[in-house]
C-alpha cells in the first residue's frame, strides 16, 4: 500500500513538464507522475457448503419377546449407534390358573400368550356333577394323571373284553345201586322151547317155587334176560372254563385342574389335555346318567372301574343207567310136590339164551348175581352269563 505522504503533487496536475510556452527557462523538473490506482480487492472467497448432518441411525429392532421365563433377547443395534429397546417382558411368568396377571401386561391368565397351553371353557355343570376333569383311554397301561391334571378320579376301562362263556366237558362215573330183579321164565311142554310157551312164571328173588300150570309136563325151559333196575352214576365236570375278563383298553379320569380368569362371561381358564388324552374336557358323576340336560357337555362316556364276570354252566347231570348186566342164576328142578328144590337141577344162567331140556320141571330157585357194568349218559351243557363293566361313572364331555 502507499503512504500518502510521499506523494508530491506538482503545480498542476495535468504539466507533464514547463510549460511549453515558456521560453529559455530550464525547466522545472517533471512532476511525479500520477499514483498507479490501487489494485481491486480480490473477491472474498464463496463460504464452503455445511456438510450434510449424518443420517440418524435407525431404530434398533424391537426385541423379542420373551418366552415364558427367559430373559428376552437385547434389540439389535441401529444403524446410528442407537441401543435397540429392551425385550420383552423375559423372566416374569404367568401363573394361568391364578387369575392375577403375574407379568403386569394387564394380560390376566387365558389372555396372556404365555398361557397358549390353557384354554377357555364352560364352568362345570350345576347340580350333582363334578369337574372339569380329563381322560385317556387308550392302549398304554402305563398313562397316569399328569402334572396339570393331578387328582385321579377314576381308573379302569371304557369297555370289557371277555369270551362267550365256556364250560368243561360234563361227565358221568361208573353205575353204582343198580339191582338185578329175577327174569321171567318160559316154559314149553314141547322140547326144545318150540312154538309158543306153555307157561311163563318168575321166580322169587329168593326161595324155591313150585311151578305153575301143567308143571309135571314141563320138558323144557329158557330165562329172559334179567332187567337191571336203579342206580345212578355221579356227575362230574360242567364247570365254567374261562379265562379273566379283562378291560378292552386303559382309561383314566383326572381332575384337580388349577383354574383361572381371561375369559369371557363364566367360562374359566383351564390346562389343554395331556397329550395323549382325549381332546375334549369333561364333567363326572358316579352311576349311570344322561349328558342331555347339562350343554354343553353333551357327549357321554361311561368309565368302568370294575368287572363282574356272570358267565355259568347250566347244569351236568346223568341220565338212567343203562347196559348193567346180571349175574343171576336159575336152578330147575323136577320136584313140583313140595317145593323143596331137591335133587340135581338144570342151570339157567341170565343172559344165557339157552334152551333148557332133559327133564321134566316141577320147581325153580333162583340166585340173584349182582348189577355190573353199564352206563349213564352225561347231559350236553353250555355255557351262559357274560361279563360286564361294573362302578362306573358318567362323563360328560364337550363335543
Ligand atoms: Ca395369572
Ligand atoms: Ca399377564
């Protein structure tokens, strides 16, 4: 920059030397030539551009909600560095069956997503009938009450499996009392018992006889065979044969459900069925009964906790016996005077068809033998009764 003190200003401004008029003059020295002008300020420079503010990071991911009782997971961080938002409520359960909301969602029991294992249904029917309860029936003997569902109310079968009553074979033991009455003889005065008999007589069981008629003419003789008469046979057998009944399968009632709140009208929060169970929730009573007036528990079950097994025979007996033989014997004699029976005799012998000759016959003595053999014929038997579930209770189930 220049100083303004060091410059000079001449006489005029516009002499560029003496004055050209002027004449023999040494001419005064030259004024100093004019200032330069002073330079322009350079332009200020342009102001840089505000960089670009930095994009807010995103919102963290909201985190997960929580299962029932684990910590819920951190969010994810944002884009910016921003910390996600704490998970869900981790760590707090709900109790469903207390009717408290236990994780302050304001989510009491069945409303709470935590309680998707309990469900809402009707409050047990009025009146004599008991529950909720559930049941299992099935193959698996093994099922007991689960932890939900912890008192057994009931255990046995839906239903009894038994076979048609059988019996053993009746049968019958050997003749016993059976007696031997003296046959009826025949007696013909032609020889060898030709032609139709003269006469017939039967002796008495013991002691000798005269016999009757045309006695002294008598020539030849034969002796029916002898009737057995009585007896019996014991009977033995008929009895019934059959294996155990036995339920057609396992069933098992189980109550004692804690129940809770969350649901709407009077319908109560109760635990889903065991797995396992049959899918439904039932009310109970002992006894028989109709499910009709309590809806909506409309479908009955009858449970059994015992069996009775009526199965029986009808009764073994014998029948008359029959082919018994005899023993006995007859002695005829020629003496037909006194009835004495002396001297040598002529033997029949029962169940001999032999024809008696030789002599002339006047009198006879017979010696009852005794019964033998034969046979009584067992009667046919069956079986009858059957088996049946006994102690039931009633379910009433929904649909
Ligand atoms: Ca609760
Ligand atoms: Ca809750």
């Amino acid at each position: 920059m220049l100083d303004i003190s060091d410059i000079e200003f001449g006489d005029t401004t516009t002499s560029a030397g003496g004055s050209a008029a002027g004449g023999g003059g040494a001419g005064a020295h030259g004024g100093h030539g004019g200032s330069g002008n002073t330079g322009n300020t350079g332009n200020t420079g342009g102001s840089g551009n505000t960089g670009n503010t930095g994009n807010t990071g995103g919102s963290g991911n909201t985190g997960n909600t929580g299962g029932s009782g684990n910590t819920g997971n951190t969010g994810n961080t944002g884009g910016a560095g921003n910390i996600g938002n704490t998970g869900g409520s981790g760590g707090m359960t709900e109790d469903c069956g207390n009717g408290v909301d236990d994780t302050n969602d304001n989510l009491v029991d069945c409303e709470d997503p935590q309680c998707a294992g309990s469900h809402c249904i009707a409050p047990s029917a009025p009146g004599n009938w008991s529950g909720p309860v559930v049941y299992y029936a099935g193959g698996d003997g093994s099922v007991t009450c689960p932890p939900e569902w912890p008192t057994q109310v009931a255990v046995g079968g839906t239903a009894v499996n038994a076979a048609p009553p059988a019996c053993t074979s009746c049968s019958c033991g050997s003749v016993t009392g059976a007696s031997c009455a003296a046959p009826l003889h025949s007696f013909w005065t032609a020889a060898d018992c030709s032609g139709a008999a003269t006469t017939t007589q039967t002796p008495p069981q013991t002691g000798c006889v005269a016999l009757s008629g045309a006695a002294s003419l008598l020539v030849s003789a034969r002796a029916a065979t002898p009737a057995p008469s009585g007896g019996s046979c014991g009977a033995g057998g008929g009895l019934p044969n059959n294996s155990a009944p036995t339920f057609a399968d396992h069933a098992v009632v189980c109550g004692g459900a804690q129940l809770g709140a969350g649901c709407s009208g009077s319908d109560v929060c109760a635990p889903n069925p065991w797995l396992g169970f049959e899918p439904t929730v039932c009310v109970w009573r002992d006894g028989g009964g109709s499910c009709n007036q309590i809806a909506p528990y409309s479908v009955k079950v009858s449970i059994y906790q015992g069996i009775n097994d009526f199965r029986d025979c009808t009764n073994c007996t014998c029948g008359t016996p029959t082919n018994v033989t005899c023993s006995g014997t007859t002695l005829l004699y020629q003496d037909s005077t006194n009835s004495t029976c002396q001297g040598t005799g002529v033997q029949l012998t029962d169940n001999d068809s032999a024809c008696a000759n030789g002599t002339t016959f006047g009198s006879m003595e017979y010696q009852a033998g005794t019964a033998t053999g034969g046979s009584c014929s067992p009667s046919s038997v069956s079986g009858t009764g059957n088996a049946s579930g006994t102690d039931d209770i009633t379910l009433c189930c929904l649909p």
